[in-house]
C-alpha cells in the first residue's frame, strides 16, 4: 500500500500494465503478490515512478520470499 499512495493521481491504467481497481481487488482478497506484481506494471504505460516507490516493493519482496527482487532492484538501479 506504501508504494501505491506514492503513485500520481493521473497514472494512465491500460489491460497490459496497471489497473487500480485490479490491483485493489488483490489486495482486498490478501493476494499480495499479484497485488505487488500489478503495480510494477506501472511502467509498461508511465515514466517509472520515484526510487521510494522501487524500495517499497523491494521491502515487499523480500516478505514474499524475494519474489522479483532482481527485476526491482535493476530498476530501481536505472531509475
């Protein structure tokens, strides 16, 4: 959720990167990693959003047994 309230209110949704109302849905039903997986779709439509944003969702990784932490830190790297 921490990642989520750093995203920009005009964050363009598209059906192959992030849906809000998708990822809240996962979030509802405790799917935390498609919930985390959602947001890091953000990218294929937006600029990357800040270096908190990427730290975030390495904290929430690293809870999910390292779950795409490769993939986060890279970008966090380029951004």
């Amino acid at each position: 959720m921490a990642a989520f309230k750093l995203l920009p209110s005009n964050t363009i949704e598209s059906d192959n990167g992030y849906r809000k109302e998708d990822f809240l849905d996962y979030i509802n039903a405790n799917e935390l990693l498609l919930a985390m997986e959602e947001l890091d779709r953000v990218i294929e439509d937006n600029p990357s959003p800040s270096k908190e944003f990427w730290l975030h969702l390495i904290s929430a990784s690293k809870l999910m047994g390292n779950k795409h932490l490769v993939k986060y830190e890279s970008i966090l790297n380029a951004t």
